[in-house]
C-alpha cells in the first residue's frame, strides 16, 4: 500500500479513526460498509505502512494543571545539519517542549511548550533554552487563547482533490 494511492474504503477508514480513535472495528466497520474481518486487516496494514502513527487521548492541559501555552522562535548559530539534528534531539529531551518544528525563514525552529505557570516557563527559558549549544536568538509568544485545534488532515479536501483528479 505504501507508494500507491489509497482507496475510498482506506481513506474512509482513516478518517473515522482520526475522528474517533476508540470507536471498536465493528462500529468502524459498520461506518465504511464493510465487514469487521476485512475492516481489521486494512487498520493493520495501514498502521504497518505507517498511515496511522498512533493513537491519543485528548487531555486537557488547563484542567492538568498546565495555564501557560507559549510558542518559542528559536534562532540557530549555525544550520549545519549535524547542529539542525542535535537542537532537535535536544528538544526531544525537553518535557516541556510538546512541539518542534523545523522552519524555512527568519527563524530555524518554532517550538509549542507548555508549562504550569509563567514561573516555570521562564525557568526553562532561561534555564535551558537560552544556555542550549548553538541557541542565538529566541522570541517568544504566548498563547492567550486556542481558537481551533484540529489534528489530522482535512479528508474532505483530500477527496475534492481526487475526484477532480479523477
């Protein structure tokens, strides 16, 4: 499957999962019109060719605890690829650094952190990102409020575009 183009009863499949990832393979079954058996073995092979990554609970950072959200700019001394790598295996290692992307522009990464309050995020800030090896710039924004937040991709827009292709 990996390499070829999926089918409406794989898409369809993705989509119901990426929308409800605990629903049972009867009931996802029922929802693409197939039988539970078939429906099993295409989940399988999906999450074997790594169409599906995984699967996650939702939690609610605010009610754990975690008021502040701030997304960090992260300016680089040196973009050698060896110094790119060792940044992100360094943000990997930082809990409070939920997110790190790679970026083409003004800045090198744009990290999501969340913490439990200013305090903490200044700490780290401070603390660990600012004393990181190859770390020259950082800019800061924090999140006052999350107007959307939805995971995945838009399968209806994937559709569209395979039928005019079509």
């Amino acid at each position: 499957m990996a390499g070829t183009r999926l089918d409406p009863i794989d898409r369809k499949i993705l989509a119901e999962l990426q929308a409800d990832g605990r629903m049972t393979n009867v009931e996802l079954a029922k929802r693409v019109g197939i039988s539970a058996p078939p429906c099993l073995r295409r989940v399988r092979t999906l999450e074997e060719q790594g169409y599906i990554c995984g699967y996650h609970a939702d939690v609610d950072a605010r009610e754990l605890g975690f008021e502040v959200q701030v997304f960090a700019m992260v300016g680089l001394n040196s973009q050698a690829e060896s110094d790119l790598s060792a940044f992100e295996g360094r943000c990997r290692e930082w809990p409070l650094v939920r997110e790190c992307h790679m970026l083409n522009g003004e800045v090198d990464f744009m990290l999501k952190c969340v913490a439990p309050d200013l305090s903490s995020f200044q700490s780290f800030l401070t603390g660990q990102l600012l004393t990181a090896a190859n770390v020259a710039s950082v800019k800061t924004s924090l999140v006052i409020r999350n107007a959307k937040d939805d995971p995945g991709v838009p399968f209806d827009v994937l559709e569209d575009r395979l039928r005019v292709q079509a």
